[in-house]
C-alpha cells in the first residue's frame, strides 16, 4: 500500500508542478451572484445557474412542501418503487415543453449520456462525434462497444467524410453539444440534421447548456434553429443549470424511451431522484414558462457584457450564449488572473487542459439573469487592468 500511495503521490506532485492540480473552494451561502467562498465575499461569474433560479424562493417552497409529502429519499430505482407521480408528471411537462412524444428522467447528465449509448449502439455500430463533445458523450461512446470517430470541432464536411467511409448496414449514432460548455459557441444542427438524416443515422443533442437559455421561450437549441423531433430524434439536457435543480431527461420517440427503460444500466440500477427535486424542477419549468423576464435579462447581459469588452479590447470568443470564455494560454498565468480576481472579489475559474486543449487555458465566465451591469462593470473594469 506505502508503494501505492508513494505512485500517486508521485504523479499528483507532476500535476502540481504543470499547474494542473485542482482544488475545491467550499462555499458557504446559496448559488447565488452574491457568494460566501473560502470565506471571502466575491460576485460569482462561474455558475451555470443561467437564470439565476437555484435560490428562487418559490422552488424551494415547492421542493419543501414535496420533503413534507414524499420524505427526502426517493427509495428505490424507478422500476422498483421509486418512480412517484410527480416523477410521472415531471416527465409528461418535459415532453410537452420540447415537443417530443416521451421524455424520461435520470439522476446526473453523466448517466443519461452513458445510459443513451449503451442502449442504442453495441460492438459493430459506430459513434461519431464532435472533438469538444462533453466528457460524459466521449465516455458514452467509448464504453458503448461500437466504433468511435471523432470529427473536427463544429465540422460538418469531416463528419460526412466519416460517416460516408462506414458500413451502412451498421447502426450509427451523432453525438453533439448543443451548446459547448467550454467556448459557448453553437453547433450547426440544421446542417447535422441534415446529414443525419440522408445517411440514416441517429442524431442526439446534448443542450445542457441551450435547455432554458436559447429560444424565443427557452426550448433550447431546436428552438433557436427552429427545428423539432424529426429534425433531432434524440433530446437530452440537464436540470442543474438553467433549471436550477438537479438531475436530467432524455427526450424522443415512444420506441427509444421504452428502449431505455429496458436497455439503460444506468437508468435501470440507479435510485431515482428525489421527489422534491422533481417537483421543484416542474414550478422552475412553470416560470420559465410565464416569467420571461428572466430570459430577457440574460440576453441582456450577454449583449451588454460583449459590448463593453469590445471597448475594451478583451479578447472575447465568438460566443453569443451566457458562456463567455476568454482565453490567456498559458496554465500559470491563467492561474494566476484567476486568483488575483478572486481577491479582488470576483469568482471566475480557470479551465486548464484536459479540460481545454493544449495550449486554450482559459477565464470561463459564465453570466446570469440576476448580473446587474454594474457587476458586469465592476468585473471588466479588474479584468482589463489583469490582461492588457
């Protein structure tokens, strides 16, 4: 066992010195903008609480009063007894929300990932995917069994390439982000619907971070390119960001939801999420539904913050989505503007290689709906002094 540790200890001192070793800040108040973190007060620009609804008063009543009906513990996996009827409900407002026939829930975005895969494609299919796909799709495909390709970031003609070199009696699976989580930009889903369906292959969306946040109402990436369920057969997003709660759904066909009732390990062994987390995620979805306002703040904020980084000179990426990264390169020195935020009040991480490629550390700054401007310019106006 000394010879063990002595391994690791070994390979975390090599990571430690590639400024690749990672730490945990501990918080002490909601998620919310205005943060108690490693006990200093800082305004948070690193949340994925896009519409600033994880503190809502309102969902937390309806979360409390869903404790005081069904307890804290869901028990069981939804096939054993787990499967309550706000559960049932949740699933049916989802569906209808998006559009799709059927919507299923799962505990974390990792597993409806992993789970989606492993039901659909084995040994002999093929996975495609988009280099700066999510960690959980590379590890979907890869743990599926069928052959992975990975395509050029946001690269339609090297799908096609791929895809068109393949066996066309073999089963074969799209996978993309809608939003990428780590450059904001969005992936040209008309294109690979397109494509999809002419060489007869699935195609599913990862839109945890388009789901609230993109479309005339929030609907997502679909939305924001007016497509439906023919256009993208396969829908999965998560609830822990815009949402503002906790876990995740996949959305399509009566055929493919029942497949992964039966076929998805990860749905099938799992204890299902709590009921008051589902009942919280049904009235975040009702306001999502009637209070526009949240939305519109946003798009506020994501225009207002580009503008000024334009006057500015900030090197921003071509992002119109609340992810707004702007890259230094280098691990230590970005590190570095990191920290020296931080104890100028203001939380905004640094997102070093794997995370990234090689060579693109970078400031992942991530706006909300509850930003004010005056955040927005309290936070530039450190932040050009740090990088010019």
């Amino acid at each position: 066992m000394k010879a063990l540790n002595n391994k690791l200890k070994k390979a975390l001192n090599e990571r430690k010195k590639q400024h690749r070793y990672r730490t945990r800040r501990i918080t002490k108040s909601p998620q919310q903008i205005e943060m108690q973190v490693d006990n200093q007060n800082v305004i948070s620009f690193c949340s994925n609480d896009y519409l600033g609804l994880a503190n809502n008063s309102q969902i937390k009543q309806a979360a409390i009063d869903a404790i005081n009906d069904f307890g804290v513990s869901s028990g069981a996996s939804h096939l054993v007894n787990g499967h309550s009827i706000i559960h049932h409900q949740l699933e049916e407002e989802l569906a209808e929300f998006t559009g799709y026939p059927r919507a299923i829930l799962f505990s974390t975005g990792y597993m409806a990932n992993l789970g989606l895969c492993q039901a659909l494609v084995e040994k002999g299919d093929y996975v495609f995917e988009d280099r700066l796909n999510h960690a959980s799709l590379i590890d979907g495909g890869l743990m599926s069994g069928a052959r992975l390709q990975r395509y050029l970031h946001n690269d339609v003609s090297s799908l096609k390439q791929k895809i068109q070199k393949v066996d066309n009696t073999s089963e074969k699976l799209v996978l993309t982000d809608g939003v990428f989580s780590m450059d904001g930009d969005i992936a040209e889903l008309p294109a690979l619907s397109k494509l999809c369906k002419k060489n007869k292959s699935w195609l599913m969306v990862d839109d945890a971070h388009g789901f609230g946040t993109l479309g005339e109402t929030g609907k997502g990436c679909l939305q924001h390119f007016s497509l439906d369920e023919k256009d993208v057969p396969i829908y999965m997003a998560t609830l822990g960001k815009a949402i503002g709660t906790a876990g995740a759904f996949i959305a399509g066909s009566e055929e493919l939801i029942e497949t992964i009732i039966q076929k998805s390990r990860t749905y099938i062994y799992t204890t299902a999420m709590p009921a008051a987390i589902a009942e919280a995620t049904r009235y975040s979805l009702h306001i999502i539904q009637n209070e526009s306002r949240h939305l519109n703040n946003l798009n506020n904020n994501i225009s207002y913050f580009r503008d000024c980084c334009r006057e500015c000179s900030l090197p921003i990426e071509n992002s119109q989505t609340a992810i707004q990264p702007i890259i230094i390169g280098d691990d230590y020195e970005t590190l570095q503007i990191s920290q020296e935020l931080f104890e100028s009040g203001f939380l905004v991480t640094a997102i070093r290689p794997p995370t990234v490629p090689e060579g693109t550390s970078r400031l992942r700054i991530t706006l909300s709906a509850k930003h004010t401007h005056e955040h927005i310019d309290q936070l530039l106006g450190v932040l050009c002094k740090l990088i010019s």
